[in-house]
C-alpha cells in the first residue's frame, strides 16, 4: 500500500517516544509531524489537517482527552481520527477516550505490528469513507442531471407499460412518466395521468395509427425513428418527428411537434417563382439535383465557381466534379439523407473545375419532400472557401507550434515540481538521522568532548534544523502547484482568525497588535488561502522595527477583483528588491538577522496565481511596507 500521500501527527510529550513513532511510521512511507504539547498539536492540525493523530493522553497543561475534544469541536478537524496511545489500560480510561471522540486506543507499551495494523486500519477505513462519500455524490450529481434535463428538455418525453389481456396480447398502455413538454402538449399533468391508461386519456390514439405503432415497437424490440402526421381534429393536421425504443415491457416515446417546419415546407413550394428570382441572383452558387445527385439546375453562381457553362453542368453530377478523396464522405451523407435519417447535412469537399484548378467549398445539401413526406430532389447551396481554408490552413500550422511549444513546457515545469517534491521528501530522512545522530553524541558524550566538539555538534544540530525547515517549505512549495482541490467559498473573516490563532505566540511574544477590516467571502481553496493570510502576517510581524509590530488587513473590490491589504509598521524594503522578494530561496537578510529559507513569498505567489490573482508590494525602508493581492469575484 502506498503510504506516501498519507500525514500523521504524532503528540506525546516524551521525546523518545516521539523519535521512535516518528522512525516508525517514516519507514513505513507516511508524512509525520510531530507534536510535544496538546496546543502545539490543535496548530499543527490546523496547520497540516493531517489524515491520523497518534495522541498521548497523560501530557502536561493539556491532557489528550482536552486535546481530542478541541479536535471534534472545530469543523477543520473533526473528521480526522485519533488513536488515543497511554499507559493508563484501565476500562473507565479507554471508556472516556471513547467518549470524547477517539477512533482506537493502545495501551502502552505498544507492540511495533499492532500500531502499524491499527493505524493500517484507520486509513483504510477514512479512504472507504471517502469513496463512499464521492459514489453518493455522483449518484446524486446523476439524478439531478437526468432530472434536469428530463425538465428542461424542449422535445416531449413520454414512457408507458404495456397493459395486456388475458391472451398476452396489449390492448392499451399505462403511463409511467411524462415531462413539461408532454404535459403542455396534450394539456394534461404528471399526477392526473401516471398509472392511468393511454386510450382513457387520449382516445384518438387508437384512429391514427399511433396505437399499432407503439404496439409494433413493443412486441418487435425495433426502435422507430420517423416522423408522422395526423388528423388531430378536422382539418388540422399535426407533424411529430418520434423516435420511439421498446422500454422492458413497454417503450420509452420522443417526439417533437414540427408543424410549424412542415408548413414552411409547403409555403416553400408554393413559393417557387420568388425562389427562382433568389436562386438566379444569389451571390453563392445553387443547384438543384435529382436524388442520384444529376443536376437538374445550376444558377450562375455555382457556374463561377466551378468554371462550366450552364448547359455542361447540367450534363454532369456531383461526382465527376467531387474530388477522388471526398467522394465516399459524400455518398455516406447522402445514403442518411435518402433513408430519412438526417434532413440536411452540410460539408466542406474539394471541386474540380473546368479548368482543372481544385477549389474548396461548402456544400449544404437538404432534401425536398411532397406533403406525404416522399423524397422529390435536392436543394444544394455551394459557397466558395478556398481562400478561408487557405488562411486556416496557415493558422493551423502556426497554432500547431505554439501547442507544442506549450506542452513542452508545461511537461519541463511538471517535471520540475516532481524533482522538487520527491528531492525534498527523499532528504527528510538522511536529514533525520544526521541529526539524531549528532544530538546522541551530545547527550552520551558530554564530558568527553571539549567545548569546541560541543560546538560542532550544536552546529551541526542547527543546520540540520535549518535544512529541515527548508525541505518542509520546499515540499509546501511544491504541493501548491500540484493541488486539485476544488474551490468553494471561503469567509475570509474566518481565514484570517484561524491564522492569527496559529500565530499566537509570535504576536504574544512581540505584543503586535493585529487587526482587520470587514473582509469579503471569495472563492477559492480555504487551506491554501490561510497559508496566504499567515505568511504575509507573520512576515509583518517578524520584520519588524523597535516599535511594537502593527498589523492592518483590508480588503477593497475594484473592478471584478477583491484587492487585500496587510499593511505594517516593520523595517520596509527597498524598491529596487520588489520584484526579488517574490523569488524563490531570495532573501534579503541573514540567518542571524532573520531566520527563514527564502520560501514563504514564492508560496504566497503561486497561491495567488492558482487563484487567477496576482501580487504586489508597496514598501519604503523604515517606512513599513503594504503587501497587496487580488482574488477574481466569483459569478
């Protein structure tokens, strides 16, 4: 099982016990943070919303009991499961672990195989829940969908079950389902007719060959796609195009009223002397051919075209002028056509004129029909492209380079934040174990190592720390650009009070003083906007100058973007290193000066380009800076 996507928080109080869980579960492929105090865990929760909790109960200041229940109460954390891990293996402690939320308990001390089984356990079960969770999503994402279009659908659904006698034959059908369309067209509504039969509904059915038809499509399985007139009361007569499919015991019908196209058929055909002054005056070429695609008549734009006299056209057909390449499409089209499948069908072929020069055109061909719906000829109007292909054949070539070019480096930066990832994660562990190392020969050695060997190792125990703090926001920086979190709206009110909680201690310690205006509700990823929000606050407060750190957020719509502000009090920045800040591993201090790698205001840059913002900043040395960033107002 691939634990590598997996985080756990471990809390406990003893270091040991820490180092070793910690070993453990790395060894086994799992993210681990650790935790040595209850409120150091609340943020680091809050902080990496970890997937499992590992929680020693028996902590100073905050027992893991109070730590369980903070977890349950707050709406980023509840979900996530605890193991409660305690020496205490009395049946009130593990009762009470219960209580407050715990998913497990192991009793102390632990054997390696039941931890792991366990914790084994728990990740299965929240990837089950998950599963669960997305299959009950698309169910429902799938029965709005059906139900959304069965309601909005312009063509009339009706789906009925076969009522048969005694003798298996069906003398009428019952209706089982009818949308809006359906109701308007026979004035009847879903609860009046549901599970009453057809011919008590709608009697004229059974006159105009409706009936048998539908019984046909039932009793033979074969699907009907026609259309079909009737009478519906004297002298009004009615065209459906109806598609109807046999439905287990009874069919499921479609239909659309296309009257209305009908008697513009007709009106079509009474018109023929206006037709014939458009089709001899038309800028584009019109030809009207015999079923068998022999022209019947040609009018001079076609002529132009193509190059031929009126009287050699009319000797030819579609054929002998098509070229050899785009004679099958054509006859596949047509073969549609004459079955009554399609009623008109347009394609772009090649010509091939008199003069032997080959053009391209657009051809749209639709079949003419008498009043009984029997096929007469075809109408075909012809447009002349060859410079439009021409063009687009110079924008295809030219669009066909910028693709590749595209994709070429879209492929290099995947690259790179995949080397980025999996360089940082494969030096957690080396890093880890240099460390332990180092920090054991201190302990076990003191008194046989002078202060300068003390020295070498206390050096070597802090870049390591420093290295580690590098790797984890190398790792953050590369996970922002490999997120598939969905956006949804965030109270940016809240992200705010959630990063100040994480940043208690730094305000306490430096008595900032941070504040904010109403901040608007924006659509984006909450997770990813709160690390936005607790970068650029804590960089106010640890750039900060003799006075006491002042911290403003404000938020300003202008134009379809909310625009934020963190405004300080702290050391500024020079101009010429705005655009540098930005940058990754760019800093414009020492460690000894301020700590940090360098990271920081490259995630805040990534995270807002995610979002379809961007970032900027307005700052003056020892005149505070104002760091600014937008977020597209959601439509």
């Amino acid at each position: 099982m691939d634990n590598s996507e997996i985080k756990v928080l471990v809390v406990d109080d003893q270091p040991s016990n820490l180092r070793f869980l910690s070993k453990l579960l790395t060894s086994q492929g799992y993210q681990v943070y650790r935790a040595i105090c209850g409120q150091l865990a609340l943020n680091v929760a809050l902080s990496h919303c970890p997937d499992l909790i590992l929680l020693d109960i028996r902590m100073p200041e905050m027992n893991g009991y109070e730590v369980c229940r903070r977890l349950k109460a707050t709406p980023e954390t509840e979900q996530i499961p605890v193991i409660f891990l305690s020496v205490l293996d009395e049946m009130n402690d593990k009762l009470q672990a219960f209580r407050v939320g715990g998913a497990d308990y192991i009793t102390k001390p632990f054997q390696v195989e039941e931890v792991l089984a366990r914790i084994d356990k728990q990740v299965r079960l929240q990837k089950l829940q998950q599963q669960l969770k997305e299959q009950n999503y698309q169910l429902q994402q799938s029965q709005s969908l059906l139900s959304s279009i069965l309601n909005s659908s312009l063509d009339c659904v009706v789906a009925y079950s076969a009522v048969r006698n005694s003798e298996g034959n069906i003398v009428d059908f019952q209706w089982l389902l009818i949308n809006p369309a359906a109701e308007k067209f026979y004035g009847l509504l879903l609860n009046d007719i549901v599970g009453k039969n057809l011919l008590a509904k709608v009697s004229k059915v059974s006159n105009n060959g409706l009936f048998d038809l539908y019984v046909s499509v039932v009793e033979t399985g074969e699907t009907v796609d026609q259309e079909f007139y009737y009478e519906q009361e004297r002298d009004t007569i009615v065209w459906l195009h109806i598609v109807a499919v046999k439905l287990n015991d009874g069919l499921a019908v479609t239909f659309r009223n296309i009257t209305e196209r009908k008697r513009a058929e007709i009106a079509l055909r009474d018109s023929e002397e206006r037709f014939r002054a458009i089709f001899e005056q038309a800028a584009v070429g019109i030809a009207k051919t015999a079923l068998c695609g022999k022209f019947i008549r040609v009018n001079p734009g076609f002529c132009q075209i193509v190059r031929y006299a009126q009287s050699e056209l009319l000797q030819q057909n579609w054929e002998a002028i098509t070229h050899p390449d785009d004679r099958e499409a054509d006859r596949e089209y047509l073969r549609s056509l004459l079955s009554g499948k399609i009623q008109t069908f347009s394609v772009e072929k090649r010509l091939l004129c008199k003069d032997e020069e080959v053009r391209w055109a657009n051809v749209t061909v639709s079949a003419m029909r008498d009043v009984k719906g029997t096929l007469q000829y075809l109408i075909c109007a012809i447009e002349d492209i060859s410079e439009r292909k021409l063009v687009q054949e110079l924008l295809q070539a030219s669009l066909d380079t910028q693709t590749r070019y595209a994709q070429e480096l879209t492929r290099s930066n995947a690259e790179l934040e995949q080397f980025a990832y999996v360089a940082s994660h494969d030096l957690q562990a080396p890093l880890s174990t240099i460390a332990g190392y180092a920090q054991l020969l201190e302990k076990r050695f003191p008194n046989q190592l002078d202060a300068q060997g003390n020295k070498f190792i206390r050096n070597i125990v802090n870049s390591c720390e420093r290295m580690q703090a590098l790797i984890d926001d190398l790792l953050e920086y590369s996970r922002v650009g490999r997120s598939q979190k969905p956006f949804e709206m965030i109270d940016c009110n809240r992200v705010f009070e959630d990063a100040c909680a994480n940043l208690h201690l730094a305000i306490r310690e430096n008595q900032a003083s941070v504040t904010r205006g109403n901040l608007p509700r924006v659509k984006g990823d909450s997770f990813q906007l709160l690390q936005l929000f607790q970068n650029l606050i804590g960089n106010a407060i640890k750039y900060r100058s003799s006075e006491a750190p002042v911290v403003q957020v404000d938020a300003l719509r202008q134009g379809d973007s909310w625009v934020f502000s963190v405004q300080d009090n702290g050391i500024g920045i020079a101009s010429q290193y705005h655009p540098r800040i930005f940058q990754i591993f760019q800093r414009l201090h020492t460690q000894k000066q301020y700590s940090g790698t360098g990271i920081g205001l490259a995630i805040c840059q990534r995270i807002v380009d995610r979002h379809g913002g961007s970032i900027w900043v307005e700052s003056e040395p020892n005149r505070g800076s104002t760091f600014y960033f937008s977020i597209p107002i959601s439509k």
